[in-house]
C-alpha cells in the first residue's frame, strides 16, 4: 500500500517533468509514459491490468471525459467554422481507405476471415482523442489545424465504435441492419451534439439561477461527468456530447440578447480552468501508463504485421491531406501536422476486447493486432511530431508538401489581407 501511494505521487513530478521535457526536445511525454508502463507491465511483472480491476475501465473513461471537456472548452467558433468541413472529409475519406487497406492486408496477407479481416480495418479505423488532444497543444500548427484534429479524433471515434459494435451484432447473430449502421453514424450522432449543447445551456443557467450551490470548484467537471453518463445511458454517443458540451460553456457570448439574461459568458471560471488543467494532467499521465500495462505482442509475426499496418495509417493520411488539403490554405507545418497525427489509443483497445469476449473466431488474433499495433502507432506519430518540429528533419520532409506555404506567410497574410480593388 506505501508503495502505491510513492508511485502515485511520483507521477505527479513525473508527469510534469516529462511535459517539460517534451517542450524541450518535441519527444513527447505520452510516449514515454507508454514505455514505462510497458516495461513496468510486461516487461518486469511488476503491475497487471487485473491489480486495476474495474477500476481501469473506469479510469480510461473518466480521462476519455475530461480531455474531451477540456477540448471542448477550447474550440472557438471561428475555427470551427472553417475546420469542421474539412475535419468531416478527413475523417470519413481516412476511415474509409485505412479500413481498405487493412481489410486486404488480413485477408491476402494474414490469410484470416473476412469477418476478421474487416473488424479489424474498422477497430483501427479511429485516431485516439486521448492522445491527439493533449499532444496538438504545445504543436506549432496553426488554430485550425488543431481544431481539425481535435474534431477528426472525435468524429472517428463514431465512425469506428458504431460501424465496429453493428458488424460485431451482425456476425454473432447472422443477421447485418443496415439501418442500425446509419442511424448509428447519422442521426444518433447528430443527436448527441445537440443534447451535449443542451446540457451546456442547462448548466449556465444554473449557475447563473443558483450561484451559491453551483459555484464550488469542479462543480462544471462533475456535470460533464454526469452528462455523459446520462446521454450514454440513453443510447447515445457520450464523448460526442461532452464535447459539445465544452464549446457550448466556451461559446456563451454567442447567445442572442435575450438569453443573455438568463445565463452569464464567463460560467467557467479561471481558476476552474486551472484546476481542470491539473485533473487532465494527472489523468493523462496514469492513463497512458495504463495504456502501457495493456499492451501485449504475443508474437514477432504478429508484430511484424502490425507494424505493416501501422505504416500504413501513415501513408493513407499522406494522400489523404494531399487530396484534400488546399495549397492555398494550409501550411507545411498543418500538413506535416496533420498526417502524423495517427495514433490509435483507448476506443481501439476497447473494441478489440470484444469480438473474442463474444465468442467470434478469430477473436485472439484481433486483440493481439490491435493491442500490438496502439504502441506503435504512438512511437510513429511521436517520430513523425519529432520531425516536423524540427527545423533540421523537416526540411528533409518538405519535398513531400511542395506546393504548401510557410506558416509565417500564411500568418502574415490572413492578418494583412489584400485590398478590394
């Protein structure tokens, strides 16, 4: 027990140190804390999943919640408007190929089932929010592009969770709903926006109506915990509506005159937004290490295959930003941003558990992929972050986004635009 309550305080200093180091040398700290919980796992015996219990399920959600919050919180609506069209494109446009080329990589190459084939080009089909979210901060890509980001990692994670959990229900059953799939993606997604935004109205007004029993720190934290425990009861997408929720608390000044009345702008304070800053830090330094204790490579083959496939993301993106990224537009540092931006985390590691506790043959081999490909997908994306934060090893890259301006043009431009003739 003494030990256990050393290592918890530990990570506190560790987690922050790693932070600094990260804005030092752009290696980032998520990764390392990966490794650790790899080494302290797997690797030495001193910790397992099981000494977490359920505790670790709950765990992954709680940090899940509060970094989707948080990000929430710093969307801003000019952003927005620019980047969700853009983040829509990527995300479908990379779920679709990802899911392709993986789907033919197991069926020709690892010789398994189709079903098992295309569970897997589903389950690695989304870019992990837990990861992404907290990393694009200290990133010198533009707002937009960290808003894309931020949005693709939410927007995927449906489009992996809904399409993956509907082929699950069909192959155990026999039966495939077609309905099911797009009512899944379409309207239940639809509808989780506007009841994370609703929820967001309701907690300003009471804050506003009752100040003395809805003031207290962490109080805007709780509510969000409690909101996406609700909308998820109902059947609908929780990390979506905390999302919503954020921008919606963020966004206050954007309500007509006569709300205005009845809710205050500022209803997340300061110093709440310093506490939530901590609570995500922490949480995100245990999370990863959790993440860490979770991995298995059960054999070099299947290693060897997840690597494969982890390049593969990478490569997909690639083609995807040049499809759909305009020169114009972006800058090589957004788009260099933008493709290593790749990491699969905790809805990839959920859904892999699934097919072999429903009994799905083949099951095994999907988890043991899935759970060897998350790590590695992590160490490319930090490789790939490392390279284009540095001046050196991006000019190495800088052949691959001819055409894309310099950051600083693009700057310099939006701020002193061109005169209406």
């Amino acid at each position: 027990m003494e030990k256990a309550i050393v290592a918890i305080g530990a990570l506190f200093f560790l987690g922050h140190f790693l932070k600094w180091v990260f804005l030092k040398t752009k290696i980032p700290d998520l990764l390392i804390l990966v490794i650790i919980g790899y080494v302290a796992g797997p690797v030495l015996g001193y910790v397992s999943p099981e000494d977490f219990g359920k505790v670790g399920g709950l765990l992954s959600t709680l940090a899940l919640v509060v970094i989707l919050y948080e990000g929430g919180l710093k969307l801003d609506t000019n952003d927005l408007s620019t980047s969700s069209l853009p983040a829509a494109a990527i995300s479908v446009l990379g779920f679709i190929s990802i899911a392709a080329i993986a789907f033919f990589c197991a069926f020709v190459i690892a010789k398994q089932e189709w079903h098992i084939a295309l569970l897997l080009g589903l389950g690695m089909g989304s870019t992990s929010s837990a990861v992404v979210i907290p990393m694009v901060q200290f990133l010198s890509c533009s707002d937009r592009g960290k808003t894309i980001l931020s949005l693709e990692s939410a927007f995927t994670d449906v489009l992996a969770i809904v399409c993956f959990l509907v082929i699950t229900d069909g192959i155990v059953s026999n039966q495939f709903s077609i309905q099911n799939l797009l009512v899944g993606i379409g309207p239940k997604t639809i509808a989780s926006v506007f009841l994370g935004l609703g929820f967001g109205l309701i907690w300003a007004f009471l804050r506003t109506r009752f100040s003395d029993l809805t003031s207290m720190v962490f109080a805007s934290e709780a509510f969000a915990l409690m909101s996406y425990g609700l909308i998820e009861l109902s059947g609908y997408n929780g990390a979506m509506a905390v999302l919503a929720l954020g921008f919606c608390l963020a966004n206050l000044s954007l309500l007509p005159d006569w709300m205005n009345k009845h809710v205050k702008v500022n209803t997340v304070r300061f110093r709440e937004l310093s506490l939530l800053a901590e609570i995500s830090f922490l949480l995100k330094t245990v999370f990863f290490i959790y993440l860490g204790i979770l991995i298995k490579f059960s054999s070099l083959q299947t290693v060897l295959f997840a690597f494969l496939i982890s390049v593969c993301i990478f490569i997909t993106r690639y083609f995807c930003v040049k499809l759909l990224f305009k020169k114009a537009d972006y800058s090589k540092k957004d788009a260099m941003v933008t493709v290593a931006m790749g990491p699969r985390g905790l809805a990839c590691a959920v859904l892999a558990t699934i097919p072999l506790q429903r009994g799905v043959e083949g099951g095994l081999w999907l988890q043991d992929t899935l759970f060897a490909m998350i790590p590695i997908s992590i160490i490319l994306t930090s490789i790939f972050v490392i390279s284009s934060e540095s001046p050196e090893v991006s000019k190495f890259f800088n052949r691959f986004f001819e055409g894309y301006q310099d950051k600083d043009l693009i700057e310099e431009e939006s701020t002193n635009p061109l005169p209406e003739s």
